[in-house]
C-alpha cells in the first residue's frame, strides 16, 4: 500500500515534469534567434552590437501557436512593445531615478495591456526585462540611436525567422489558447499594473542604495516570481528561481573556468537558449538552472572586459535573493483580495474626485 506523505508532495513540484504540446523545432528556432546576432557581432569584431541585437531577437519568445496571420500581426505588435520599452528606458537612463521612473512606466504599461488584451505568457516579462536591461546601460545620449537601432534589428530579424518557420514548419499548427474564465473588475488591472510598477521602481533604487552593478538582475527576479498565477505559484517559483539559480550559478563557473573562446561561448548560448525553452515548460526550476549561466554568458559575450568569475557569481546570487523575495512581497499584495480590494476603492474615489473638478 503506497503512502503519500504530506511533506513530499507539498514539495514535489520542486522536481515534477509536467507534459506539453511544445515542439522541439520551436527550442531550435529560438536559439538560432539568439545565437545569429551573436555570430555576426563576432564576425565584425563588434560583440556588444551583437549583444544589443540579441535582446531584440528575444521577440521570437512570444510566437504564439495561432493561424499564421494572426501569430505574424502578434510578433510584430510585440517587436514593437519591445523596441518602445527599450527605447523609453535607454532616453531616461540618465540618472537612477529617471531610469527607475522609466521602468515603472514600462511595467505599468506592458502589464495592463497585456493583461487586458490576454496575452499569453510570458506576458509582460521580456517588455520589463529588456528596459531593465537598458536602465543600467552606462548612458551615452550619442549611442542611443545605434543601440535601439540594433535592438531593433534583432527584433526584425525574429519576425523574418518567424515567418519562414511558421511557412515551412508550423503552417498548418493551429490551437486555441485557452482562455481566462473570469473577468477582473475594471479598476482591478490598474490596481495590479501600480504594485508592479511601484516594485520594479523599488528594484532599481533598492539595486542603486546597496552599490549593485548589475541592478536590472534584481529586477528580472522579481518579475520573474511575479509571473506565478497565484500566491501559491508565485511561492513555488520563489524556491524554483533561488535553488535553480545557486546550482546555475555552480555550471556557469565551470563554463568560465575554461575560459572558452567568444565563438565558443556563443555556440554555449545557443545550446543553454534551446535547453531552456525545451524546460521552461515543463519545470521552471530545471529551466533555471540553465538560464543563469545563458544571462551570465550574454553578459561576458557582448562586454570587451574580463569579469571576475567569483564576483560576478556572489553578485548574481546576492542580487537574485533580493529579487526574489521583493518578487514574493510583490506576489503576496498582488494575490491578497482584501488588499487589492482596498485599492480599488481609493482607485475609484480618487477617480471620481477627479472627474468632479473637472466639471
């Protein structure tokens, strides 16, 4: 007679597998997106354009299972989310606060519209990411038209791989997303948007305050738990993302203990990239595991300096400890009814108040 006993399975899906429709071409295309910007900033001696590009190229992550039409006008609206995210970011970067004002206003935008339009994961993840990213590039108001430029061309490049993939591979694939089965009342979304934004704010000064280099990697880690579909998923991805970064981060010092080539370091890339779109799916913690040293490696890919290993290591952890439990502070506010109740109703009387003095 078998036994379940009630701490193993309040813990298995640290370990679970769960089955998806997800192909393994769609893996392959999405690092061939990463990986071709790479090679070609490797092939003209410029590392950091192709880095700029690569982010771009992150684009093909929201390639969506849907009747070609519909998957191409999705791809590019996306495209366009990313560059004017980037963009906004890379103009305000100038000090720590405006860049911060800037991340609250990616986040707060890229949540609600994409939470009222439905769009399904990742969502408003990348749109956050990648203005994370450009907050703690060091500004240059000369560099910004090249950087979004190039940013911009990794974007193109994954709608044109989408295309031809989706014409000779996924043509024919059409399944229905499925489809939330309740709808938030109408203040709730701007409830949700202003805590997300107001935490992504918090991450960039918080990162500042301490004298963190890398400050956007608080900021991935907290959007990143924020992602979960409820208190209970959010706490699960809070383990997930700590435990799968601390054994990341032990594969990402073997890797850089060889010291490999650049072009070695981006065919890495493309083989972490396909690995963790095969595991995201499936175990978000696994999928960790290999998504620190592909961070880790991107970074040393498109810089012309040598980091420390030990230091960039203690910082990534450091920094993903952080993130991650503002991620879950962030998480319980966002899943707390009575909270998100309260809110709401200053929402609404603020609102009114508002339309009274303008009449």
């Amino acid at each position: 007679m078998k036994v379940n006993h009630p701490v193993q399975n309040r813990f298995q899906y640290i370990i679970e597998i769960k089955k998806t429709e997800r192909k393994w071409h769609f893996p392959l295309l999405a690092a061939l997106c990463i990986g071709t910007p790479l090679l070609l900033g490797w092939l003209i001696e410029k590392p950091d354009f192709g880095s700029f590009s690569s982010l771009g190229a992150l684009t093909i992550l929201y390639f969506t299972q849907a009747p070609i039409s519909q998957r191409m006008i999705h791809l590019a609206v996306c495209s366009f989310g990313m560059i004017f995210s980037f963009a906004v970011s890379l103009c305000l970067g100038f000090n720590i606060y405006s860049a911060a004002f800037a991340l609250g206003i990616v986040a707060f935008l890229s949540h609600f519209i994409t939470n009222y339009y439905k769009i399904p994961p990742p969502g408003n993840f990348f749109f956050i990411m990648v203005a994370a990213m450009a907050s703690n590039f060091q500004f240059n108001i000369e560099l910004i038209p090249t950087r979004i430029g190039l940013f911009a061309m990794g974007a193109i490049l994954s709608c044109s791989f989408a295309f031809i993939y989706s014409v000779f591979v996924e043509k024919s694939a059409v399944i229905n997303l499925p489809r939330r089965t309740f709808r938030k009342r109408r203040y709730t979304k701007f409830v949700e948007s202003g805590i997300i934004a107001v935490f992504m704010i918090l991450t960039l000064i918080i990162g500042h305050l301490l004298e963190f280099k890398n400050t956007y990697w608080i900021s991935i880690s907290t959007i990143a738990i924020i992602q979960g579909r409820n208190f209970e998923h959010v706490r699960q991805r809070n383990l997930h993302r700590i435990i799968g970064t601390f054994v990341g981060l032990g594969l990402a010092s073997v890797i850089l203990y060889f010291d490999p080539e650049k072009i070695v370091m981006i065919f890495i890339i493309m083989i972490l990239q396909y690995v963790v779109e095969l595991m995201i799916v499936r175990n978000y913690g696994f999928a960790v595991v290999f998504l620190t040293p592909l961070t880790i490696l991107l970074v040393e890919t498109g810089s012309h300096i040598h980091h420390d290993v030990t230091e960039l290591m203690q910082a990534r952890l450091i920094d993903t400890v952080i993130g991650s439990l503002m991620g879950l502070s962030a998480g319980f506010l966002l899943y707390h009814q009575q909270t998100i109740n309260n809110l709401e109703k200053s929402v609404r009387f603020s609102f009114f108040q508002f339309k009274k003095l303008k009449k």
